[in-house]
C-alpha cells in the first residue's frame, strides 16, 4: 500500500495520521469540544513479537467540555479502536497542550 512505513516503528506518514483523525471522529472519540494532545505511535512492547503485528497509533485526548483526557489506540489496517484508557488526573496528571 503506498505511503505505508517500512517498520512497525518508523515515524507515522501524513496519511497514517489523517487515517488515525478520521478514525477517532468516526467512533465518536474526537469533536469539537476535543484536543489532541499526542498523536503518534506508542511506546513499542518490550515483548517479542512472533507473528504479523498491526500498525497502530495512540491518541492522547483532552476533552474541553468535560475536562477528562483519555489514551486511545487505534488499528489503522483493521480501522478499529484498539483501547480507551481514562487518564486519572490526579495520579498522572493532565496531557500536555
């Protein structure tokens, strides 16, 4: 597929994440009350990897209206979302803006 990565953790393309943004508006994770504070890749496993592993992006949400922030991945080849983390404000503190 053209403009795909070489790796699993080369830098995101432009289309990857406008992929992701498009993902995140169509589950309804991403409006106008939301800003992104990271949009990325995620940290890499330490884990071995032992088969085909999927391309994802994390998203690192704050919404405006409601003050709370939350980790989301999303599977660019699959178009799902991953997982939703709640990010507790209190212990980790809140996302950069």
């Amino acid at each position: 597929m053209p403009g795909l990565p070489d790796s699993l953790t080369s830098r995101p393309t432009a289309g990857e994440l406008d992929q992701a943004r498009i993902l995140l508006r169509e589950h309804g994770w991403l409006g106008e009350q939301t800003r992104i504070s990271y949009l990325g890749l995620p940290e890499p496993s330490s884990q071995p990897v032992y088969g085909p592993a999927s391309r994802t992006v994390q998203a690192i949400l704050l919404d405006t209206r409601t003050g709370m922030a939350r980790d989301i991945h999303v599977c660019l080849a699959d178009r799902t979302v991953v997982s939703v983390r709640e990010i507790d404000m209190l212990t980790e503190g809140p996302p950069a803006i």
